[in-house]
C-alpha cells in the first residue's frame, strides 16, 4: 500500500509540474547584409577529401526554412544588419530590405549600425513600410524628440510572455559617417536596459530576451551585469557562428553567423510559474538551396527589384585562377591584390587597405561587375598623403602592438568597424 501511495504521488507531481512548462523554439538570424539571392561556397568532403560546392542563403530559401520550422509555439526574431552589402540595398537606400523582411513574419527586429548607412532620416523613411516591430532603446532621434524605434516589446508565444529588448551598437558614431547620425544621440545601454527589465516586470513578462547587435564582447558583458533578470541574448554584429550557446552566469547568448548561411534554433522548455529556463538547446541548420523548401514568391520578389540592374551586374570584367581570400585580420591574397591596385593607380609607394572593407570571398572563375561591388560595397574612396619615414614607421608599430597586445579589444574594434 505504501509504495501505491509513492507512485501515485509522484504521478501526481509529474502533472502539476508538466502543467507549467511550455515548450518553446526560438528561430534567429542576423547580418543578413542584403545576400537576397543564394551564393555560392565550398567545403572539404570529410569522406572524398575533395572540395565541394553548393549554394546557400538569400531571401527564398531562409524563408523556406523558417517555414519548414516555424510552429505555433515559435518565437522569430533578426539580429540586425540587413542593409549594406550588395548592389540593390544601395540603390533603394534599404527600403528593398524592408520590403523582403515583411515577407518573413518577424516578432522583432533590432536595428544594427548598417541601418545607418544611408543616413537617420532614409532609415527613418524606409521604416515606415515595416510590417514587424523594429526596436532600438538606445539611439534618440533628436528631431523627432523620441526613440528611432521601441526600445522593448512583448510577445506571448505558446501562454509564454517573452518581453524583448533591443539594443543597438553602442559604438555606432565610430562606426557611421558623422553626416548619417548628426541627428542622433547614444544612450547609455546599462541605463536603458535596466528600464526594459522594470517595464517588462511590470508586464509581467515571463522571460527576457536582449536582441543585441552589439557584438559578442559587448554581449558577454551584458551576461555578467544583468544575468538576474536577463534570460537569454540574441546577438548580432560579429559574425560569429556559435553552434552551441555561450553561457555567461547562465545566461544562453546565441549568434547565427552571417550572410544567411545560418538559422539558429533554439529550443527552451520554460516554467511560467516561476519564470524560470528549465533547459536550453541551440542547433544552426545550413541554409542549403532546396528546391522543395525555398519561398517562389521571395524569389520573384528579389528578381524583380534586380531585373534591371543585372545585364550590368552581370559583366565579366577578368577570371580568377585561384580562390580570391578576404580576412578582416590576416593577410590575404584579395587584399593584396587591392591595395596593389590601389597603389599602381594613385602612383603611391605604399598602400593601407582596411581588411575588414572587404567583404567577400570569391571562387576561382569569372570575375563580375557584381561581384566587385560586393566585395567593396561601402562606396569608400581611395585618399593619398605623404608621411615621413618616422611617421610610417611609428603608424605600423602601433598597429602591430594594438594587434598583439590587446588581442581581444582589437578583434572587438575589427568587428564594429566592418564584420556587421
């Protein structure tokens, strides 16, 4: 009779407590940079030994994947960066970003610092068409007297309350021209993170989510300051591919790579009575082009808005021999072969290229038009100027002891400047 009574007991226990958590997927993405149409890579077969190649990203089939995953019980949020990085994101000043991303159904999406690049007011503009919440608590538009975007929201996914704060790069005015963000002004992110976690409370919001793009560093230290309330961090802007989540005091920071090659998935089992992660467990899924999966109507939406500019785009202006290589931080063969360029054409002696500037790799074959642009799409221009021997000399060492003796606040530096 006593061991009856122990199992029903336990049974009993078994369904109260199942009763309380709630299971949730969380899908996240994040510096898209306006990779709209699949692209081409490469990898070593483990098996054969030989490269492989297929393609991966753009608008349709990030779409279709988010549709093979997405349930009722899914929570969808964007990492910020969709602006910046191939030739019609500049030609429509972003709005062409906005229009694919209410394709996508989003809970919310916070803006990153390349949202910026087309100046405060043709992003202001460009949100207008936005059909998903857009946050940001911490850039003030001087003009409109008032935050460019919410700075938090709340989502009730599966009787689950997420409350959602963005944040947007702190360090956005060393990463814009001053002419794109005159009109702005940075609040402090301790600040006003703290006043998203009392707003949400107040909502009684069962779990708090940071949507970062802020940087991986910035993130981490995010974790150590508000672990207590905070639950989980969706970042963005380093490009960082995490195939499992970062914990900080027990905070899960999730990242998703970039260019649409990664959906993160990140599955939670939440107790709502005490507004507690009971369990975590992320998984990024390539987005490998599938005909049964990608999104038609993505597809004819992105051609048409490219129909007229590809016969130019499309132009073979040389071949490559070998693989053109690109590293923010190493010394790489695309680099070279730019900063000679650069320097042949101006008739300097030496040549500084930003690494971090280049922001694509490139397969052996024919060189396009298209695929310069998207290599260098910042629109930067070629300055010149004349140093002493001492003064070079002194510019190099610096850079030599900023690289080597502060690792870590370099790689943090190389990211706001160009990764995102």
């Amino acid at each position: 009779m006593r061991l009856i009574l122990i199992i029903s007991l336990s049974f009993l226990s078994f369904l109260i407590f199942g009763q309380e958590l709630k299971e949730i997927t969380v899908l996240h993405w994040n510096d898209f940079h306006a990779r709209n149409q699949p692209y081409k890579i490469s990898k070593k077969d483990k098996a054969s030994g030989k490269r492989v190649f297929y393609y991966v990203g753009g608008v349709s089939v990030m779409l279709g994947y988010l549709n093979k995953f997405r349930t009722s019980s899914s929570l969808v949020l964007n990492g910020g960066d969709d602006f910046q990085g191939t030739p019609i994101s500049n030609f429509t000043r972003g709005k062409s970003q906005i229009e694919l991303l209410n394709l996508c159904d989003i809970d919310a999406f916070v803006l990153g610092n390349h949202e910026f690049d087309y100046s405060q007011y043709s992003l202001d503009s460009a949100l207008q068409l936005a059909n998903f919440p857009v946050l940001s608590a911490n850039v003030f538009m001087v003009s409109k007297n008032s935050l460019i975007a919410n700075p938090y929201i709340i989502k009730e996914v599966n009787g689950v309350k997420f409350g959602i704060i963005g944040i947007t790069l702190p360090e956005l005015f060393e990463t814009s021209l001053p002419v794109n963000v005159n009109d702005l002004i940075m609040l402090n992110t301790d600040s006003v993170i703290q006043a998203g976690i009392t707003g949400l409370k107040n909502q009684n919001a069962d779990v708090i989510v940071l949507l970062s793009h802020a940087g991986i560093e910035t993130d981490k230290k995010f974790a150590e300051k508000f672990y207590k309330d905070v639950d989980i961090i969706v970042g963005g802007h380093s490009h960082i591919t995490l195939f499992k989540p970062l914990r900080v005091n027990g905070v899960a920071i999730v990242h998703a790579g970039s260019y649409g090659r990664w959906l993160g998935k990140l599955d939670l089992m939440v107790d709502i009575e005490n507004d507690t992660i009971i369990s975590s467990f992320e998984t990024l899924i390539e987005t490998v082009m599938d005909s049964t999966i990608y999104d038609k109507t993505a597809t004819q939406l992105v051609d048409k808005m490219i129909e007229k500019y590809q016969p130019e785009l499309n132009t073979v202006i040389g071949r490559l021999e070998s693989d053109w290589k690109a590293s923010y931080s190493e010394e790489s063969n695309l680099g070279q072969f730019e900063s000679d360029a650069f320097r042949q054409k101006t008739g300097a002696e030496i040549s500084f290229l930003n690494g971090g500037g280049l922001r694509k790799r490139l397969l052996k074959g024919d060189i396009l038009i298209g695929d310069i642009w998207e290599i260098n799409p910042f629109g930067n221009e070629v300055l010149t100027f004349t140093v002493s021997g001492r003064t070079l000399k002194r510019m190099i060492k610096n850079n030599i002891k900023l690289r080597l003796g502060k690792k870590s606040r370099v790689r943090g530096r190389k990211f706001c400047l160009l990764p995102d």
